[in-house]
C-alpha cells in the first residue's frame, strides 16, 4: 500500500473563455493509479441501458444515481439489474427528488420526515429487488452539514455539486472521501471541452481522481451530455490509462 503523502494541487480554470488562474491546495491522499469517477443522475434508465456497448468498449464501471424508483417499470427494473450485471455501481439519489432544503426549511417538514420518506421508502423499494446503494447524491445539489451527517448514518459517502470556478474541488486523492463535489459535464453546465481536459490533466499529473456528473446521454436536453463530451473524456483515459472507479471504491 502507497504511504500516505501530501498531494499538491494546481488546478488550472477556464471557464467560459475566462483564466482563473492556478489555484494550489493540499489533501492528504493514497490513489496509486489516477483515474475517473463518472457518475450519472436521476432515472434514464432507459438511455443508460442504450449505451452500455460504449461504455464496456472502453472499460468504463461507472456510478448511477438512481432516483425515483418508484416509478419504475418492470422493464426498467431489469435494465438496471443489468447494468449492474456488467459492474457498474447502482446508488441512490432519494425517492422523488426533491430539494431536500426547500422539503425541510420551506415546506416545513422535519428531518426525520425527510429520512423517512425521501431515503429509508426509496431504499426499502431498492432493497427488495436485489439493490443496495452505499453511496448518496443531493438533488440539484442542495446539502448542508445537518443532512450530510444524518446520511453517512446510512451511506458511506454524499455527494454535492460543484458549482464553482474551482475545479479542484473535484479532484480527490484519497480513497477515504465522505463528502464529494461532482463537476458537471452536461450542455447546461457551459464547460469548454479545455475546461474538461484540464481537470483531467490535472487528475493524472497528481496521481488523483476527478468527479464528473452527468445526466442522460445525447438527448436535446440541456442536461444531457453530448455523445462528443463523452468521448472526449474516453478518449482522454485511454491516451493517458487512467483507471474508472466507482463512487463506493473512493468513499469512506
């Protein structure tokens, strides 16, 4: 095992044609192959399940995170049971996904009303067909530090977005995370293919791991992440054998 060293991080930003600058910080870390956590949001179950040829073509065990699953269909509940059949990681995003903020401080709910509802009915549908998440992501990523610890009551790591110019947020070099910021690759997050490669760049000279957060893939929503991102970032990991990890492979 790789001895816990002080990594030092020099994220270069561009954002919208605009230089940040190099930001520098520092994590302690053990990652001893750099690599890629793609994860991919909501219930497009039936998208995913289309391109599970592209992503065993590049090796890619991805993380989805699944909500409302109450909805499902039996067709969808298959598709999913085999895209976990092929190894990529089946996780949790809450029942109906709600802003999990706007339910408790807006609508007046309490937090044990949250648990309820929006975890332990979603897990228990989960559960009792075959599927066990240990990993969470926030709708529209609303968190704050109440809620992050009432779910590592029940998940071993959350994740939030990365809303900000600071990508290294997004770069972890540990394998023990609980708290993750995932950087979105969708149309609507307005990111340059330079910004994508530069936080990959910056993943692999720093032997670490970065985030990215998707939706569906090559649809005409602003959510969706065109089939030219995607591979671009395959494409990227192949040139540079970056390894694919799962949220729950880096989690604590």
């Amino acid at each position: 095992m790789a001895k816990t060293t002080i990594v030092a991080f020099c994220a270069l930003v561009v954002i919208l044609g605009f230089n940040t600058g190099c930001k520098k910080f520092e994590k302690q870390g053990q990652l001893q192959d750099p690599g890629i956590v793609l994860t991919f949001d909501d219930n497009m179950v039936d998208n995913w399940y289309s391109y599970l040829p592209l992503l065993d073509s590049a090796g890619v065990k991805a993380t989805f995170y699944i909500c409302k699953y109450n909805r499902f269909t039996n067709d969808q509940k298959r598709k999913l049971q085999e895209i976990k059949k092929h190894g990529h990681e089946i996780a949790f995003h809450t029942t109906n996904h709600y802003n999990m903020e706007d339910y408790v401080y807006k609508q007046k709910h309490t937090i044990d009303d949250l648990m309820r509802c929006e975890v332990e009915a979603g897990l228990k549908l989960m559960n009792q067909d075959g599927f066990y998440p240990t990993t969470f992501a926030y709708p529209y990523g609303a968190h704050n530090g109440v809620f992050d610890k009432m779910l590592l009551r029940y998940f071993k790591s959350v994740r939030a977005l990365n809303g900000t110019q600071d990508y290294s947020k997004s770069i972890v070099p540990t394998e023990k995370n609980n708290l993750l910021y995932g950087l979105g690759i969708d149309k609507s997050s307005r990111r340059s293919d330079q910004d994508i490669n530069s936080v990959m760049e910056s993943a692999k000279d720093n032997r670490a791991c970065v985030i990215f957060v998707a939706h569906d893939i090559n649809t005409a929503s602003k959510y969706a992440t065109t089939l030219h991102r995607l591979m671009q970032i395959l494409n990227f990991a192949k040139k540079h054998n970056l390894k694919y990890y799962t949220v729950s492979e880096i989690s604590g």
